[in-house]
C-alpha cells in the first residue's frame, strides 16, 4: 500500500470553485474599472488581465491538485501536499478522533465523497481533508485508520471514576444567590449602564448650558456630578444584581456517575452535559469582596466533549460557595481535584518585578494627567503608592504547588484565581527565561490545556529558577530509577 | 535540572535565517527609499532620514548577523522513548516538554527557501499546541518525523 493515491480530478476542479469564488470581488472590481474608458488599449489590458487572473487561477488549482498525494503506511495516514511549500503530515490512527464521510452538490454529481480526518488537536479545521475521492476508496481508508480506535474507546470509559453511581445534586440557596448577584464583578456591566444611564438623563441635565461655562462647572457642579454619578453606579449595580438573579436563578448541579447535569436561568433554560473525563482543569476565581466573605465562584475546563454545542470551553461549577465548602463539593462533584491550603510563594526578589509591570502602564498616564489637567490632576498622584500596593498584593496572591499528579497554580490581578490541573490533562509544558529573569534566578511556567479556542495556557511568571527544573521532571513522562 | 536536549539543528539553519533576514531588510529598505523620496519632495527636516537610516543600519546588523546566531546556538532538541525536549528562544530561553502520549500529528514543512538548502522543518501538534523543530537536514527530518510518529502511536490512556 506503498503507492501513493491522488484524489479524484475533480478535487481540482473544486479547488478552481474555491480560488474563483475567492477572487470573484476583485474580479468584478477590476471588471467594472475601465469601462468608462473607451480607449481601446485599457479595454484590451483589461481583458488580458482578466485572462492572467483566469489562468493563474487555472494553473495554482491543477497544481495544488497534481502536488496533493497521500497513502497509508504503517497504520498511519500520510498526506503529501503544496506547491510551494512542501508539506507533510503523519497522522496515526490511534490519534483519529472522527472520520467525516460527506458529499456537497458537485461530489455527488460524480459519485464521489469528502472525507475529513479529525484528530484531538485543537485547530478548528479537520487535519487531514481529502476533497474528491470514491465510495470505495473512502471505506478503504475508513476500514484501515479504525480498528484501533474501537479499542481506545473501550478503555476510556475506565479512565477516571473510581465509585460508579455517584448521585449528587447542588443548588444555590436564596441567601447564597443573593451574595452571588451582589458580589459579582460585572464591572463592565456596570459601566455600560452608567453610560446608557447618563446618555437618558441628557434631556433632565442642562449639558448645554453647563458646557458653556466650564468654569462653573467646575467650581459649582462638582457636587452635583458626584450625586449624579453615585445614583447611576447605584442604579447599574440593582441592575446587575437582576441580571444575575435572572441568570442563575435555578441553578442545579448533579452528578449521574460520570456525567455533571448542569440547569441553570429563570427567563432562559440553559442544560448542558458534561462526562467527567473531559474535564481538563478547574478553576476557582475569587474577586477582592468575595474573598473578604470568604465566597468563591467555581469553573471547569473541558475540551473534547463529542462535537456540538453541549460543553462550552469554560463552565460554571459552582457559582457561588462558601470557600470551606469547596473542597468537599469538588470531591462529591468531580472527584479528583483537590484545592490546597498552601503554596510555594514567588521569591522576595520577584517583588520588585511584579511592581513595576503594575506601575509601567499606569505612569505615563498619571504624568499626563497630572501635567495637563492641573491643578486637580494632581490628585492622581495617589494612583501611584496605590499601583505599588496592588503589585504588592498581586505578588501575595500568586505561586503554586505539585501534590501528587495534580498542579495547582495560583495568580492574582485583582481576583485571585486558582487552577488545578492533573498531569495528564496537561498536552505540553514550557519553562522559559528571559535576561533579566536569568540575573534574578527566575523562571516563568506555562501548561497547556485542550481547549475549544485551540489549548489554553495557564502561567506562573517569576518563579524560583529551580522549580521550574522540579516541575519539569514532575511532568516529564521518562521512566526513573525510583528513589 | 535535566541536562540541555542534545541536538542542535543544522548549521545551514543560519544561512536561511540570514538570507530570509535579508530579503526583510531589503524590503524595508525599498520603504525607506520610498520615505526619502517623498521627504525630498515635501522637504521633511534632513535628520529624520538620517536617524532613519542609523536605526536601519542597527536593525540590520541584528537581524542578520547577531540574532540569528543567539538563536541557533539556542535552539536545541531531544527525543526520548515518553517525550520531546525542546529548547529555544532568541530573547527569553524557553523549554518545553511534550510527552508522546500527547502527540496528535507530526508535519514536515519545507518552503522554497528550505528547499533549496535541503531543509525543512519538523512540526509536532498536540490537542493544545503546536511546536516545531526548523531547519534540519531533510533526511534527518524524515528519520525525526518517522520516529516521532512511532513513538506517538502509545494508545491514550485517556481521550
């Protein structure tokens, strides 16, 4: 099985479809430009500009057609493609998650079929697409990349869940939702409210009459705009909290052995189901007023759950709990992960790293409006011991910790968030180094998950340089001589 | 920590890295006639051009002839039985670790530019990332892609 296969001609003619349908603007641009012009010659060039496009386009689709080669070896498929840029791509068929046999208008009028190769990759296109090829020749390559995958699945199920038969259910009480809408951040929710707030009370407010006299304004109405403004952030907040009330009004959570059954909305039902073994991380965030309460909001990352609009690539878990609490809803809820109590903290000398990527951006914007909107632009000058301070309380909030197979990795901007993910869930790890992390002993860490938005990155940046090292040889798969 | 990967890529990497540099700063420096040109004509003040042309003349020297060495001596590799090691990196070092449980696919690339020198790259997708191994000998690439995919064939514990 040696020899390789090209598809059908027809895929040439496909490709030719595409690249016109591509070019069909510029085309008809081009088309429509001389014709005011009756000079002869630019009616000539024209057309001979049309007839190049034509031809290139004839040309790049009978070549990207001749170049496309693939054949199985070895249990793998092995596609040869590009004109210009040779490709090749191995895929083994351990790795073939779906094998998509279809037929658009023009396949079907030759009796042929597409068939795309999906693997777990991330990237929203299949990985391996034959265009035009036959019935037959498709079964082929179906019966040849398959009989391993029966098999993967079969052991999947196992994997994880080591108590069938879980029934577990979880809803918010009326009190816990009332803090959940009360707490949330919706910071954005709250300024676009104020906007369309003040945008309402434009016809109550004089703006006219109180922009010609920018003095007055000042001096008289500073007051005023205060009340103003403080009704309105008011206002947007009661808002926010009926959004909320609204969105997470019947919030249900259950477990049925492998599978979480998440309901939630009052006005709109959602429903979506989600098998435990594709969890890929979770992660609880926990913004400044919550963590006074001692309350935290709970998510999952899944990836892989079968093609559809079930899982979303972030889920709410719990989205308000008692952050004592959490530890033993994760056990009842999605078994293995554990939230620590402690952390390996970043070095002292990390501090002076993690201020200053706070206060960069925020002084030339103090320095400009303490220089062009004097004198009360001074007063931004407390942005500054306030910039330091939240650097301070960033570098608090962040480090990680290794128990057994689990990572959990901790930062803070203003929430502080925490990750947990499982050494087998992690796709790669990367340490890197830059200059001045290297004068200062310093590694930054990153783990990649599945994700729908092709593999999402978690980082711990400014580490101790020799955790870096340890984490690596905690992820690295070689077999050790055991201690 | 576990000692550097210990392969480099080909030496001829260079070369490629330098001329494709090239081809960058000629570009830019059509631009940069197109600049002058028009600052003649417009009677821009005559040091823009010549401070232009200093920062032209530095971005140069470090895109063909330093960066692309620090890069080189930077880039290494190692493939063991469980897992790829790859360092690289031109301002930041960076390490990565991909175990063969995770490899989905492996591809070689090969531009024009490649082609000529008997290159091509070597790239290794998993369900999150994508990495990539540049410029080796062609027929080490082949070999590498080979025994990446054999290595990757380990069944996935878990989907």
């Amino acid at each position: 099985m040696h020899d390789k296969h090209r598809l059908h001609p027809i895929a040439a003619l496909l490709g030719f479809l595409k690249s016109l349908k591509d070019l069909i603007i510029p085309i008809i641009v081009f088309f429509f430009i001389g014709n005011n012009d009756s000079d002869s010659f630019v009616q000539l060039l024209k057309y001979i500009g049309i007839g190049v496009i034509f031809l290139w386009v004839v040309m790049k689709s009978f070549l990207s057609w001749y170049r496309f080669t693939y054949y199985i070896e070895h249990g793998e498929l092995r596609i040869e493609y590009g004109v210009f840029v040779r490709n090749k791509r191995y895929i083994p068929k351990e790795r073939v998650q779906t094998i998509d046999v279809t037929a658009g208008l023009i396949q079907r009028m030759f009796g042929l079929v597409k068939l795309q190769i999906e693997t777990a990759g991330g990237t929203a296109d299949a990985e391996a697409v034959l265009n035009a090829i036959t019935t037959s020749e498709a079964g082929r390559i179906r019966t040849l990349l398959t009989d391993a995958s029966e098999k993967e699945f079969t052991q999947v199920e196992e994997a994880l869940v080591l108590e069938e038969n879980y029934n577990e259910k979880y809803t918010i009480s009326p009190k816990n939702l009332l803090i959940l809408a009360s707490t949330s951040g919706g910071i954005g929710v709250i300024l676009s409210a104020i906007g369309a707030f003040l945008s309402q009370i434009d016809n109550i407010i004089p703006y006219e009459k109180l922009f010609h006299n920018l003095e007055d304004m000042f001096h008289f109405s500073v007051m005023f705009f205060v009340v103003i403004g403080m009704i309105g952030i008011f206002l947007a907040w009661l808002l926010s909290i009926m959004g909320t009330l609204l969105k997470y009004g019947n919030f249900t959570l259950e477990r049925k052995s492998d599978e979480l059954i998440i309901s939630t909305g009052i006005l709109e039902k959602r429903q979506i189901t989600l098998p435990i073994t594709k969890i890929q991380a979770v992660r609880i965030k926990q913004n400044p007023l919550r963590k006074i309460l001692g309350f935290a909001a709970v998510y999952v990352e899944s990836a892989g759950a079968s093609s559809g609009k079930e899982a979303d690539q972030s889920t709410i878990l719990f989205p308000i709990i008692k952050d004592n609490q959490i530890n033993q809803h994760l056990l009842k809820f999605v078994s293995e992960y554990e939230l620590p109590s402690d952390y390996t903290s970043l070095p002292k000398r990390a501090l002076v790293r993690l201020v200053l990527r706070v206060i960069l951006p925020v002084v030339p914007v103090i320095a400009a409006l303490t220089f062009f909107l004097r004198p009360w632009g001074v007063i931004s000058l407390i942005f500054f011991p306030l910039a330091c301070l939240l650097g301070y309380y960033q570098f608090k909030g962040a480090g990680f910790i290794v128990k057994g197979t689990q990572l959990s990795m901790k930062s803070r901007i203003f929430s502080t968030t925490v990750v947990l993910i499982h050494k087998r869930k992690i796709q790669a790890f990367e340490s890197s180094q830059s200059f001045l992390q290297k004068r200062s002993r310093l590694q930054t860490i990153m783990v990649s998950i599945k994700s729908k938005v092709f593999g999402r990155n978690f980082k711990t940046v400014d580490l101790d340089e020799m955790y870096g090292a340890k984490i690596g040889e905690w992820y690295s798969y070689s077999k050790k001589p055991d201690k | 920590m576990r000692a550097e990967p210990q392969n480099q890529i080909n030496r001829r990497a260079l070369t490629v890295w330098r001329i494709s540099a090239a081809i960058a700063v000629i570009f830019i420096l059509l631009l940069y006639i197109g600049y002058v040109i028009v600052s003649t004509i417009f009677d821009f003040p005559i040091w823009i051009a010549i401070l232009l042309f200093v920062l032209l003349v530095i971005y140069s020297i470090l895109a063909i002839v330093i960066v692309p060495s620090i890069r080189w001596k930077r880039w290494r590799y190692e493939v063991f039985d469980e897992e790829i090691d790859i360092q690289y990196g031109k301002f930041v070092v960076r390490r990565v670790l991909i175990p063969m449980v995770r490899v989905q696919h492996v591809d070689t690339i090969q531009g024009p530019l490649l082609r000529k020198h008997n290159l091509a790259t070597v790239t290794i997708s998993t369900a999150a990332t994508i990495h990539e191994i540049p410029a080796l000998n062609l027929d080490e690439a082949d070999q590498l892609r080979d025994t990446i995919s054999k290595l990757a064939r380990v069944v996935d514990d878990d989907a």
